[in-house]
C-alpha cells in the first residue's frame, strides 16, 4: 500500500510560511527541527487531515526563488477539501486570507479560490453530497 504524505511547497521564508499556514488556515506544525545545513525541516498538515502534509521548504538560490508561487504555471496548486465550506471560509476571511472570487456552487461541491501570500492557489472545496438512487 502506498500513499501520498509529503509535498514540497518552495516558501521565501520558514517563519512567514508557517505563521500563514498554521496561523490564517489552521493547519499544525508537525515538525520544526533544524538541520545541520542551515535549513529546517518544517512540516505543517491541515488540523484533523487525513491527506498530505506540506514541506515547507525555504528556496537556497535563485531558480528556487523563480518558482516560489508559480509551482505549476498558473494552474490551481492544491485543493484544501472542508466539511463545512461556510464555517472554514469565514474564518479564513476573517483571518486575512484573500480569496480570488466569491464562492460558487458546481455539480461536484461548494468551492472558491484562495491565494496563500506566495500567489500559490487552492481550492477550498465542499464536496456535493451523493445524489441518492
């Protein structure tokens, strides 16, 4: 059995990464060891998940500097999957967390973008109860 845990999310700064993340989204900070090279191994995981973790790993050079927010071209990043879209969207507003449209209602659930402060996009997304048979 395999599954997918860890996913590499290339920040500026360790600190402002996981204030953001464990701050304005609510996720935990799993581990924040230093390591022998200068650089953290700092892991955060949306509270109560049972998905991915992120890495959040600080860019060392200039090609990782490029990539900080822009990770896959344009597309949306990462999908942040809630069972109370109203309640997760209104704290993250109120937090400061700057969503790039209103929310919409699609055949598959509740869902809206959001930005995190590196231009990296989610969809923050309530899945559609089954249709029943």
């Amino acid at each position: 059995m395999q599954s997918l845990f860890l996913v590499t999310l290339v920040v500026d700064d360790y600190d402002r990464a996981k204030a953001f993340y464990c701050g304005a989204l609510g996720f935990d900070c799993q581990q924040d060891e230093a390591m022998p090279d200068g650089k953290r191994w700092v892991v955060v995981k949306p509270r109560d998940g049972d998905g991915a973790a992120f890495l959040l790993a600080q860019a060392a050079d200039d090609r990782q500097k490029a990539a900080i927010g822009n990770q896959t071209g344009g597309r949306v990043d990462f999908f942040l999957k809630t069972d109370d879209f109203a309640r997760d969207h209104a704290a993250m507003t109120s937090a400061g967390v700057r969503f790039l449209e209103e929310p919409r209602h699609e055949v598959y659930g509740t869902v809206a973008v959001f930005s995190d402060p590196y231009g990296n996009t989610f969809d923050l997304i309530q899945h559609a109860a089954p249709a029943a048979s």
